[in-house]
C-alpha cells in the first residue's frame, strides 16, 4: 500500500514551492497595459515614418527595461519589433536573427497576443523571400493565436494585419476569392487607408469592377487627407494603388504622378522591399507616355535594386530553410525524448504492481500479454506509417515540390544530420539530390523530375561523390543505404 503520510508531507512540500515560484515569477512591475501597448504604439508611429534610427534606439531602451525586471514577455517584444525594422530597411538576415531570440522566449510565453505578433512576423518574412506556402503556414498559426486574444488586444497588437497579410499571401498561391474574405475581416478591426487601398486593388485585377475600385480608392485618399499627422508608408502604398488604377484607365500622366508620390514615400521611409518594383511601375508610365528616355531610366533603376534585393533574399532563404529543418530535427528529438520517458514510466509501472501484488502471478501474466498485443499492434500501426511516409516522398520528389527535402528530414531524421557531419558545406540542391538517391532514383529518373539533361544528373552525382569522398570503386547508392546501418 501506498503510505498516504508520505504522500501528504510531499504535497505540501512541493504548495511551498509553487508559492516561491509563482511569487518570483510575479515579482515584476511591468505589464502589457505598461510596458507592451505604449512600445507598440510609439514603435509603430516611427517605423511607419521611417525613422529608423530613434526606432531601434526606443526598442533598445526598452529591452534594457525589460531584462531589468525580468519582464521577458517583454523582451520578446522588443525581439519581434527589431525584426520587423531589419526586414523594413532590407537587412533580412538580422530580421531572423532577432526572431530566433523572440522564439526561444515565447516557448514559455502564455500571451496569445504576443505569439500572434511573432508568427506574423515570421510570415512576412518569408512572404518577403518567396516562402509563400511556409508564409501562409506561419499566418495560420498566428490566426490561431488571434482567436485566443481579447478585443483589446487585437486592437493594440494591430492584429488587423494577421488578416490582411494572409489575403496577400492568398493572392501568391492563387485563392483569390479567399484574399478578399480576410481583407474584408482586417478592414471591420481597422479602417485604414491602406486595407481600402487593397481592396480597391482586387476590384482593379480581379473582379474587373472599376466603379467598386475607384469606391475604395476614394475612401483611402479621404483617409489620408483626414488623418494625417506624419508620413508613413501605408501612404505610399496607397498611391501605388492609385497609380494603378490610372494606368488601367490609360491616363499615363496621372498614373506617373501618383507612382512618383510612392516613390517620394518609399525613398524618404527607406520601404527596400517596394523600392523596385515602384521603379518599374514608372518606367511602365513613361512607356504609355512615349518617353523612351525616361523609361529605360527607370527600368535600369529597377533592375538595379532588384538585383540587390534578390541577393539579400537568397540569403535569408537560406536561414529559412535551416531553420525548417532544425524545427523537424527539434520535434524527432523530442518524440525520442517523450518515447523513452514513456517506456521508462511503463517498466518502473509494471515493477511496482509485481512488488506490491506478486501473490496474483496468474493476473501479472494475463495483464502482460495483453500489454505485449498493445505494443505489437503499435508496432504494426507505426510500419504502416513508414510504408505511408515513403509512398508520399516518391511522390513529393516527382512532383519536385519544395516541401520534399523537409518531408524526408521527418522519414529520415539521422540521413542529413550525419551527410552534414561529413561535409558541413553542402548546398540545399546537394541534399535533395542524395535524399533522392537515397530513395532509389536513377540518374534519368532524377534528371526528368529535376527538369535537367540525363548527362547533367550524371555529372552532379559525380560532385556529389567528389564532395562527399565517396571512392570511385564504391557504388553511391550503396554507400547511402550504409549510412542508416
């Protein structure tokens, strides 16, 4: 029998130490009504304006407060809005950096607002680098979060743009209808003239109904002449919109005036991400006009800026990706984790029914098979799966979709990691490749799901086994399938 004192003395042992615990915890005299909503309003009023500078200079007065009291829920804070600033003005890779550190916080964070802040963060950042599927991947969790938060909340942590970013990141993947849906729910939070403006935008290319874009394009004009204390860069999307709708009317003049008014707005709030393509849209304005001086100006202005955007993207992709798959490393690791305690739990169960009940062996016997069936069943059930997962890497390597490499980190989970511990410097391409190999793939195989030459399949296996120190005399694909024994 279990001693019932015993169990007393250590319940009130382990109330003291909750207690400590809770009091340290709630030691800290900030709180989101102190520290969070006046940071996001003043953080936000900046960076719309493009200052920069007294932006990062304000979140880094607040971090130094928040570390002070042990507030981490507002470092993270602070870690999400630096983030943002860094991908404003282009610098990607800092932008993730930050996030990774507003990550490790939020892992013990019970604010719902803030979680939905940072998962919105991290879908525009991939939104930014052509991640468009893990973009949509990130806004839905942080829509899940927003259904958590109180109308006050959603309000302070501008979580109308949860919805907007999610109908932008529809529009990349085609669900149009869908787009409208969410910027109608961003427009009911908040009425700003930049949700109007996007509204207006999918009358303008998709629905085809001027009357219902110039509608919205009037009410975000209305909203800017009415509210206008500082310049921002809502404003100047805004009059890229504009812009547009002109150009779809061919009124050429009119529509150069208004890109160069974003243009003004984007140059002056340093908006890196919309520089080019503003650039572009005014060499399309001067073209309708028939100034070939002026376009090619523009066009060569556009290219310039793309081409160092493009640069800072690719890299940041590269970040992305590591982190996907570190994030399937992370959750393997910890289904090993919860297995073993799991078994641990079980035996030291089946120890202590044996100790106490020992006299009743016909009973220990007969409940021990039946637990043996359970783990036989099991065992059957998690082969199906592997059968499953395999089927459905075939097909994700055929189909040369992107979530391949990620999908086979899971199947796999020791293939990448002990490839990398051979040579730390391969490519994303690399891995596919041995990832592909590892499933069977012949060379033509893989050069038709590739989409290269049969002789340039070829070529890359024998890098690849240049790369990976592979002997000429060994066969590679036996040399993979040795990499699992």
């Amino acid at each position: 029998m279990i001693d019932i004192n015993s169990l007393k003395n250590n319940y009130f042992i382990i109330s003291i130490f909750c207690f400590i615990f809770l009091n340290s915890c709630t030691g800290s005299d900030l709180s989101t009504k102190n520290f969070d909503y006046p940071l996001l309003r003043d953080n936000e009023t900046l960076r719309l304006a493009g200052n920069y500078d007294k932006c990062m200079l304000l979140n880094e007065e607040y971090l130094q407060k928040a570390k002070k009291n042990g507030y981490q829920d507002g470092e993270a804070l602070c870690y999400i809005n630096l983030s943002n600033i860094c991908a404003t003005i282009g610098n990607y890779k800092k932008g993730f950096v930050f996030l990774k550190k507003a990550e490790l916080i939020l892992a013990k964070s019970k604010k719902s607002a803030l979680k939905a802040k940072f998962y919105q963060e991290y879908g525009q950042l991939c939104k930014v680098t052509g991640l468009y599927k893990n973009a949509l991947q990130f806004n839905s969790k942080a829509l899940y979060y927003t259904q958590r938060c109180s109308q006050e909340d959603e309000r302070k942590y501008f979580l109308s743009k949860v919805f907007a970013n999610r109908a932008d990141f529809l529009y990349e993947i085609k669900r149009i209808d869908s787009s409208l849906i969410y910027f109608h729910k961003a427009l009911k939070i908040e009425n700003t003239p930049l949700i109007n403006s996007l509204i207006a935008k999918h009358h303008l290319y998709y629905s085809k109904q001027l009357d219902s874009a110039k509608f919205y394009i009037d009410k975000s004009l209305k909203l800017i002449k009415k509210d206008k204390p500082l310049l921002d860069a809502q404003e100047g999307m805004v009059y890229r919109i504009v812009g547009d709708y002109y150009r779809e009317l061919k009124n050429y003049p009119e529509s150069k005036d208004f890109y160069q008014k974003a243009l003004d707005v984007f140059l002056k709030t340093n908006r890196v991400y919309n520089i080019p393509f503003i650039y572009q849209s005014i060499a399309e304005a001067y073209k309708g006009i028939g100034d070939k001086g002026k376009e090619r100006e523009y066009e060569n202005k556009y290219l310039d800026a793309k081409t160092k955007l493009s640069q800072d993207q690719n890299e940041t992709v590269n970040l992305l990706i590591d982190k996907l798959l570190t994030e399937k490393e992370d959750d393997i690791e910890g289904f090993k984790l919860k297995l073993l305690i799991g078994v641990s739990l079980f035996i030291l169960l089946l120890m202590t029914i044996f100790t106490l009940k020992y006299k009743n062996l016909k009973y220990k016997k007969s409940k021990l098979k039946e637990e043996t069936d359970i783990l036989k069943n099991q065992t059957e059930l998690l082969s199906n799966k592997v059968n499953e997962s395999f089927s459905d890497l075939i097909m994700l390597a055929k189909r040369n979709d992107s979530s391949f490499l990620a999908r086979f980190q899971e199947v796999y989970p020791d293939f990448i990691e002990k490839l990398l511990d051979i040579n730390e410097d391969l490519s994303g391409a690399d891995l596919q490749l041995c990832a592909m190999i590892k499933l069977n793939f012949s060379s033509k195989e893989i050069a038709t799901y590739i989409s290269i030459l049969h002789k340039s399949a070829q070529q890359k296996k024998y890098r690849l086994r240049k790369k990976l120190n592979v002997p000429s005399d060994q066969d590679l694909y036996t040399f993979f399938q040795g990499l699992d024994s």
